[in-house]
C-alpha cells in the first residue's frame, strides 16, 4: 500500500522505537476497513516491535496505538494517510516511548492535568492545518492517562460529519462538546484548557529595550534584529508565526525556491530562541500607552514595560459584514479553501472575492465541488491574467462582476447567497452549500488609539518604521507598506528594529 520511497523513510523511523505497541484494529468488511487493515498489517510486517490485534472499537473502522499493558486512548478513525501520515508515525513513536519534542514545563503542564478529556478532531486528509492539532492531543494522550484522543477523517464518516453538521476542519470535540476549530498548537489548547499563565506570571519582568508585539515575520525578524545589538527584548505575540502559519505553498521566498508555512515559522522559532528572546506566545496586547517608558497591557491585565515597542501585528481576513457570515461561520461559511475544501465535496459553493487568493480558491474548488459561482464586487476581476484564463477553462465555475453580495442564507447551515447586481439593481439568490470568503485582510490595529493610522487602519510609519509617538516603531501587514508579503514583512522589521536602536542611543 505504501509506495518504495515512503516506505524506506518509514524503515529508517521506525527503528527509533524504543518500546513494543500493539495496534488494536476495528475492521469490517468495507473497502476502507481492507485498505486499513492493509496499512497496519504492512506497518507489522516492518517491525517486530509492531503487532495487530482484533477489536471492537467505538468506530469501524479505526485502530488505536497502544503500549501491551496500557491503552493510550490514541485511536485513527478511518486510514490516516495524506497529511496525517505523519502523525501516525509519530504515534507509533511516542507511544514507543519516544520522548515527544515539548519542553519539560510543557510536559508537567499536561501531566497536572486532571479530570477526563476525550477529544475527537475531524480532519480531512488534505488540510495542512489539521496534523498540528491532531498530533498535540496525541502528545496529551501519551503523557496523561486521563487524556483520550481520536482523529476521524471526515471522508471515511460522512453520515457523522453530516449528524454533527461540521463543516470546517480540523474540528474538536471535548467530552461531546464543541472545544474548537481551525489550527491550534498546544500551548493554544492547553490555554483553552484553562493551564496557561495568570498575570502574575509577568509580573517580575524587568523592562525591556525593545518589546515586539505580534510574532510573524515582521515580529521575528524584528526581534532577531535587536537582539543581535545585545538588547534585552521581548515578544508578545497572540499566535507565533502568523498568517505563515496558514500558508500552504511558499516560493516567493528568496534563496529558497519552496518551503512550507508551519516550516517557515518552525526555523523563525528556532532562529528567535537562538538569541534568548523573551517569547510570550499565547499572549494579546490590548492597550498601549507611552509614559516614561513604553507600557504594554495584555489580555490578562499584565503591562510589561519597555524602552521601546515594534508593533507588527499584521492582519486578518476580512469579513463581508453580511447578515449569515457570522451565523453561519464553520457552518457552511470558510476561509480557508485548502482546509476546508474537501467537505464540499460535490456540493456548490460560492467564492466571495475576484483578486487572487479569490481566483485561486475558486480554481482549487472547482476540482473539488459540483460548482463554483465567483461573486466580484467590481465590474471585472482583479486577479493576475495567468488565474483568470485558468479559470475560464474551467466547465463548473460561473463568474458573476458588479455583484455586491447582501446575505448568506440557511437554517442550521447555509442554503444560499443573495446578492444586487450594481448593474441593474436586481436582487438575486443562487441556491448552494458553501460561502468562501476571499476579499483580503484588514490590519490588526484597533487595540491602538495613541498611533496614528490612515483610513485603512494601517499604521502610518516614516522610512525608519517610527510612528507618531516617540519610542514606538511598527513593521510589516499592520503598516502602510505598499506590498503585504512575507520577505517585505521581514525586511520592514530589520528596520523597525535598527529605527529603534539609533531612538535608544539617542535618547
Ligand atoms: C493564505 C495566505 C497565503 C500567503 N502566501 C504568501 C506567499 O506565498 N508569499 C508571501 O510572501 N506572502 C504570503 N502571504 C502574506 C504573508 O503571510 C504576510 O504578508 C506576512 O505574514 C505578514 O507578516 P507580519 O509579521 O506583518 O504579520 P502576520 O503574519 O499577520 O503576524 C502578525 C502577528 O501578530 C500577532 N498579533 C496580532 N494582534 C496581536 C495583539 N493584539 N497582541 C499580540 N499579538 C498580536 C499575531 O498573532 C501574529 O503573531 C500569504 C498570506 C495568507 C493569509
């Protein structure tokens, strides 16, 4: 079932078992359940450290990853192939007893918990943004008996996908309950878990030369910048890494002709922790105010204080602000076509947006879903020639200009769009499944009031990246930069950060 080349990468993985693991197999008589069997059996037949044996699970089919004398509570529902590959692999290590890569306070974080916790993440084998979660709530499960997980691959249990009306992944449930969706790290769950640091976990803090609000490319590099001049700096970033975190594909990067965003952000981390940067993840900035130092106050109501502060912040996507995209977010309404694309499996789908991430979520659709109709406020699309031909080719896409969408209809999930049409004023609805909502971002500026910002809520920075108030400097998405991209966010941080080393020497 594994191809030659996957299977001598597995090989060389799996002789770095350090223990026996029993996979516990529900199969039936389905061609899932023989595909499946075929997998574990293959695993089996690659090490003597792997047996298989017969049970009756909670779903059919799946397997769970156990030590002999200990079950885990790790269980693969459907064939974690794709992107879950991985985590596959991973489990079988870890449940071996192969330390999993967490740092020792994380470790005992997990290891105090108590309580029960069953999680069930619904994936989809192609979402790049569901073997992080997965593999987190696998970790749990390895380090805290009373954590139990299972992974569901969407595609292999349609009818629980449908019951459970999810339509986004990866989505999890803790104890039956809603528990999140989208991306989540860890460190994210275990906050949402309630494990993670008060105030007064800040409260010691001496100030900082320079303190780094948001931890994308423009934060890090930022922060990489200042703390080569041997300053003492700090990062306050609500999710480290940033949009790169929700980037499939990167080849814009310079000197290096593909990567990956999870990668991108893993070598910023490394990069970061090299130069013992103070990195407070998980942790959102709410007010600014400039005294005698600069002083930051976070969600928790910590103010950290410093001599200066970069704000890269960046952005996020923008929403249409129509009657239903709330209401109906993660159920039926997305932003994420890469991840959420496959559930939409043979349905019909609306994308709201004609510029490129549109376009390119709309011809990725369309191989996908029954049928795309492209809604573009302007009289004609905004994309790249290139997309725009691409898409024409294509037999399941209609393309509707001057068309400003009014509402997302549905009941429990969606069941519609309406939009005018600018031309004649005419009200339509076109009947459908699916909303994708593409029409760029809006900067995460409106914490801020002391900084001045121009009509976009963009702050307004000078060639040195200081703003208006002394001491404080922004780079990258959040900023008035011409170009939003990842090598320009860095280079606007490099800068931000020499801007505010010539402010310190002097002042
Ligand atoms: C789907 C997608 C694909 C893309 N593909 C590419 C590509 O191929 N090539 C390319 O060059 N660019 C690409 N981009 C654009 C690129 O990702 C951005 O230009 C870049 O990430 C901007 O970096 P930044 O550091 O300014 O902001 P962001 O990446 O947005 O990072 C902002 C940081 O600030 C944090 N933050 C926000 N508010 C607060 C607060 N109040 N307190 C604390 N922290 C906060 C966030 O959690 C995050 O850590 C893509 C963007 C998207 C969304």
């Amino acid at each position: 079932m594994l191809e030659a080349a996957i299977k001598q990468q597995l090989d060389q993985y799996l002789q770095l078992m350090e223990g026996d693991v029993v996979l516990r197999v529900s199969a039936g008589e389905d061609k899932v359940s023989n595909e499946m069997l075929e997998l574990v059996n293959e695993l089996a037949s690659m090490s003597s450290r792997i047996s298989v044996e017969r049970a009756t699970l909670e779903r059919t089919p799946s397997f769970s990853v156990n030590r002999p004398s200990e079950e885990t509570g790790i269980v693969f529902a459907g064939i974690p192939l794709g992107h879950e590959f991985t985590s596959l692999v991973l489990a079988l290590l870890q449940v071996s007893g192969r330390a999993p890569k967490v740092d020792a306070d994380t470790i005992k974080q997990i290891q105090n918990i108590e309580g029960t916790y069953h999680f069930e993440s619904y994936i989809s084998l192609s979402c790049h943004n569901c073997p992080d979660v997965v593999q987190a709530l696998n970790v749990m499960s390895v380090l805290n008996p009373n954590i139990a997980h299972t992974m569901i691959d969407g595609a292999a249990f349609k009818d629980e996908v449908e019951a459970k009306e999810i339509m986004a992944v990866p989505t999890v449930f803790l104890n039956g309950e809603s528990f999140g969706n989208g991306r989540m790290s860890l460190e994210e769950i275990l906050a949402k878990l309630g494990t993670g640091p008060d105030a007064s976990a800040f409260s010691d803090k001496d100030p900082y030369d320079v303190l780094v609000v948001g931890g994308g490319p423009a934060g890090a590099s930022a922060a990489v910048y200042a703390a080569r001049k041997g300053i003492r700096t700090g990062i306050i970033a609500e999710r480290f890494g940033g949009q790169v975190m929700d980037t499939m594909g990167i080849e814009n990067f310079i000197g290096t002709a593909y990567t990956e965003g999870p990668k991108l952000v893993a070598s910023l981390e490394e990069h970061v922790k090299e130069y013992g940067i103070d990195v407070m993840n998980l942790q959102r900035a709410k007010r600014l105010e400039k005294k005698d130092l600069v002083e930051i106050e976070l969600e928790n109501g910590a103010v950290l204080k410093s001599k200066s502060v970069i704000l890269s912040t960046g952005a996020r996507w923008r929403n249409v602000n129509v009657p239903g995209e709330a209401e109906f977010k993660n159920k039926g309404v997305a932003y994420c076509p890469h991840c959420d694309g496959p559930l939409f499996e043979g349905k019909r789908v609306a994308v709201i947006g004609g510029g490129n991430s549109g376009i390119e979520a709309a011809i990725d659709l369309a191989g996908i879903v029954k049928h795309v109709t492209v809604l573009e406020f302007a009289p004609e699309l905004k994309a790249d020639q290139v997309l725009q031909d691409r898409l024409h080719s294509l037999p399941n896409v209609t393309v509707i200009t001057n068309a400003q969408t009014t509402e997302i209809t549905g009941t429990d999930k969606v069941n519609g769009i309406s939009y005018v049409s600018r031309e004649t004023n005419e009200s339509h609805h076109v009947e459908l499944e699916g909303v994708f909502v593409q029409i760029g971002l809006v900067p995460n500026t409106d914490w801020l009031d002391l900084v001045e910002r121009n009509n976009f809520g963009e702050i307004v920075v000078d060639r040195h990246g200081a703003t208006n108030v002394p001491g404080v400097f922004a780079a990258g998405d959040c900023t008035n930069s011409a170009y939003k991209q990842i090598i320009i966010s860095m280079g606007s941080g490099a800068t931000a950060a020499l801007g505010a080393f010539d402010y310190m020497i002097r002042n």
